[in-house]
C-alpha cells in the first residue's frame, strides 16, 4: 500500500472490469491516469515520486508504463524487471563508475526498478523471483548508499527471538553540534524501508536530521530472511530498535527531539508501539489507522464481509481464492489478498483477515502521551474514516493534517514535497 491506493467509489465496486475505466472513475483521478488499471497507476505514480530524489528517472518510468497492460501481473513485473536491468548495467559501465553521483544515482534507480518489479509477486510463495529480485534490490541499493556523502549504515538490532532489520542514516556533516534531531521510520503492509530513504530521509537529511528505517516481523526483509510473518505487538520491534539508537548513536540523538513515523499501515505500528516508548518525544502517522481489521474489512468486496461476519471460513476462503484467478476483479483486491496471505504468512484468506482482528488501538491509544499528527488524505482508498477516529480519541493531542486534490492520495503518492513540508513544518513547530 506505499503507492498505491484506490478511490473510493472503484473499492466499492470490486467486481468492476479493470479494464476500462469508467469516465466518471477518470474523472474523480485529480491527476492523468497512468495506467487504466488504478492499482498499477498508484505503482507507477509512487516510482515517478520517487524520481523527485534520485531513485527513478521519469521518462523510463514512463516508457515502462505505456507497456504493462492492465490486470497482468507478470508483465508488470517482467517490464520493471527489464528496465532494473539495464539500469543497473548502466551502472556497472566502468565509463559511469569514474563518479560517486552517477554511481549513487544510477544504482538507488536500478534499486527503485527491482522494487516496482517485486510489487507484483507474492501469490506464489515458491517462486524464486520474490528473493531473486529483492537480492538485486537490497545490493544496487546498498551500493547506493555506500557512495553518500556519508554512507548509509546497515544494522541488524536483535529483539529476542528475531532481529529487526535497520539503516541509520547520520546528518553530521562536521559542524560544531555534533547532535541532531532524529526521526525513526517505519513502513508498512509492504512498502521497504529503501522506499523509505526516497519518501523521507533524503528530505530529513537536508534539514539537518538524522533517520534511521527499520523493519519488522512481516516487512520485506524480516519476512523474505527470516521467514516470519506480522505481530501485533509492535513494540516488541520499536523498543530493542531505540535501544540500539540510544546505546550505539547517543553523540548524534538530541533526545529532545526524537520523533517516530509510521507509513502507510505503519500509521497504526507507530501507533501502537509509540503508545509504549516514553523516549520518542512526537509521532507522525501517515495516516492514522484505529483499526487495520475494521477498513480491510471496509475494502474489500461485500460477498466477503458478510462471509467473514458470518464465520463462514471455508465459503470466506473459497470465494476469496475464486477472486485471485477471476479477471473481472479489481487488481486492488487479488493484490491485496495475496500480499496479505504472504505478509501475515497464513495460506488461508480467513487466517489473514482473522489475524488482522488483533490490530487495534483500542486498549492502547490512551497510553500516548506526546504530540501526534495524523495525514488525512482525501482520496484515501484503504483506511477512510481511520484518521477521524485516531484524532478523536487522541483529542487535544493529535493534529489532523488534511492534503487534498493532487496530494490527496494515499501517502500523498506523487506529492512527496508537500508530504515532507508539512511534516518538518509540524516537526518544527512542535520540537523546535
Ligand atoms: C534480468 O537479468 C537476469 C540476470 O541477471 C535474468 O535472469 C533475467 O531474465 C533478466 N530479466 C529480464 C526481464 O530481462
Ligand atoms: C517470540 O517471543 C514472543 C514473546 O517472547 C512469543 O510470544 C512468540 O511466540 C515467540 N515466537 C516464536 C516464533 O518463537
Ligand atoms: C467477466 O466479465 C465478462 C463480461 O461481463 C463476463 O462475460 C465473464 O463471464 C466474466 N468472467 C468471470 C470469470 O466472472
């Protein structure tokens, strides 16, 4: 859900044919459709965002997109593959390689391209791309970030019987104020803390903060390295990972201003895990999520909800696994029940939804104490109504931040600037 989302009115139509969106569909887009398929629109729109801060360059993204054809999944990833590969020969071209910029850039683009390629290709656990790919991701990547002016430093913090997978990212530069404000980063359903580093760090690095993304139980890399999927109680991960900051980059943490923020459904683990860690000083959710069963439940088709209410397992299970190999349904739903399946690791539909029951803030909400702020995108198509209800039970301490028209979408895909305006204008204000 990084990128993508959807509006509204094409959720609650899942069975409406992809592929040929409707004129009023196209109209309710604020920006030029992509792709007629919306799901693979928010995929592009996301790579072209990140083109904003190296990861991407626009007219290849957009070559890519004029040939994946809606609905298919393995040309999608096949057309990103491609493009990833010839990238990153570019980049292996010892004509290049003379020049850290075009090593950085060259490599963090092939690393976005494997990224968009992987979108695609959770429904078959056996199927060799979903490491291959993440393979070549995580080493353009790394290569990367190794050619920053200060390289990016990748750590591995274990928390009890797993490790949670992290990079810091330092903003000193030399000056005489050795420590900075910090900001911890955590995604969600299945964005990567690499798309992490495009969204938010770059921007947090020019405004002289440090970052440091991680990753859990479920995330891309805990999941693929170490075969486990999400747990509920996410603090499990946050509290070893501001451990490891405060034990190992104490000289750089102005602790006064260490702030954590959470992405997509990372807007409910921030939440939650926040609601447990007295040291983070503010939170940003992106958006606020109260109850992750509640809108995946809100998303999908009714056939669904009503088996899923009526405790029908085996017809629950069924009917979602007709829906995968139906054409007529929405990428938007197959794509959500095979990353679900994959992500929560359950090989049944009804697992999935059924785990997802233990992710609320309810019991918990009234344990934060800091300031909060919460995205509330217009054109949300997977949590609507969740930040309302974040904000009202935080009351006073929350600030709902609308972003609307072009930046109304899902985590503001395709309007990063404002996104990272908004969130350091806030930062400011609030820590100083
Ligand atoms: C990309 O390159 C790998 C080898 O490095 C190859 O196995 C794969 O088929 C290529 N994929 C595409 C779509 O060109
Ligand atoms: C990991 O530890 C937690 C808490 O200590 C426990 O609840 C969980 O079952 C353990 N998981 C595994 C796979 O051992
Ligand atoms: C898909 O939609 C077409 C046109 O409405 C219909 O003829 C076809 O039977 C549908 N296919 C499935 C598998 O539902």
């Amino acid at each position: 859900m990084k990128h993508s989302a959807l509006l509204i009115a094409f959720i609650l139509s899942p069975f409406a044919g992809i592929h040929h969106v409707q004129a009023d569909e196209q109209d309710e887009h604020p920006i030029l459709l992509l792709n007629e398929d919306s799901t693979f629109h928010f995929e592009i729109l996301g790579g072209l965002g990140q083109a904003l801060t190296g990861g991407g360059d626009i007219s290849p993204i957009l070559g890519a997109a004029k040939n994946v054809t809606p609905g298919d999944f393995d040309k999608f990833t096949d057309i990103f593959y491609r493009l990833a590969n010839e990238t990153k020969a570019a980049a292996l071209d010892p004509a290049n390689a003379y020049d850290p910029i075009n090593v950085r850039d060259t490599w963090f683009s092939a690393a976005s391209y494997f990224r968009r390629a992987d979108s695609f290709t959770h429904g078959d656990w056996d199927d060799p791309l979903i490491n291959q790919l993440w393979e070549e991701m995580l080493s353009a990547f790394d290569k990367g970030i190794n050619a920053l002016p200060i390289p990016g430093q990748r750590v591995k913090i274990p928390a009890g019987n797993f490790t949670v997978e992290a990079i810091w990212y330092s903003a000193y530069s030399g000056g005489k104020h050795k420590k900075c404000p910090t900001l911890i980063l955590g995604g969600g359903y299945d964005g990567a803390q690499e798309d992490m580093y495009h969204t938010i760090v770059t921007n947090a690095l020019v405004r002289g903060w440090n970052a440091l993304t991680y990753e859990g139980p479920g995330q891309p890399t805990v999941r693929r390295n170490q075969n486990l999927g999400f747990i509920p109680h996410w603090e499990r991960v946050l509290t070893p990972t501001v451990d490891w900051l405060l034990a190992n980059k104490r000289a750089e943490v102005d602790t006064k201003r260490l702030a954590l923020y959470g992405h997509s459904m990372g807007g409910y683990l921030a939440a939650r895990a926040g609601a447990f860690e007295p040291r983070v000083k503010a939170i940003l959710l992106n958006g606020g999520i109260f109850d992750v069963h509640e809108s995946y439940l809100d998303q999908s088709p009714a056939v669904l909800t009503d088996l899923y209410k009526a405790g029908q397992k085996d017809a629950f299970d069924e009917t979602a696994l007709s829906l995968l190999s139906n054409p007529n349904v929405s990428s938007q739903i197959r794509w959500g029940i095979e990353h679900g399946m994959w992500a929560f690791k359950t090989k049944s539909p009804y697992d999935f939804f059924h785990q997802t029951e233990q992710y609320t803030l309810k019991d918990v909400i009234s344990r934060i104490k800091v300031p909060v702020w919460i995205a509330d995108a217009e054109l949300e198509g997977f949590f609507r109504g969740q930040p309302q209800k974040v904000k009202e039970a935080l009351g006073e301490k929350a600030t709902l931040h609308p972003f609307t028209g072009t930046a109304g979408y899902h985590c503001q895909a395709g309007a990063l600037q404002e996104l990272n305006r908004a969130i350091f204008a806030w930062l400011h204000k609030t820590l100083g």
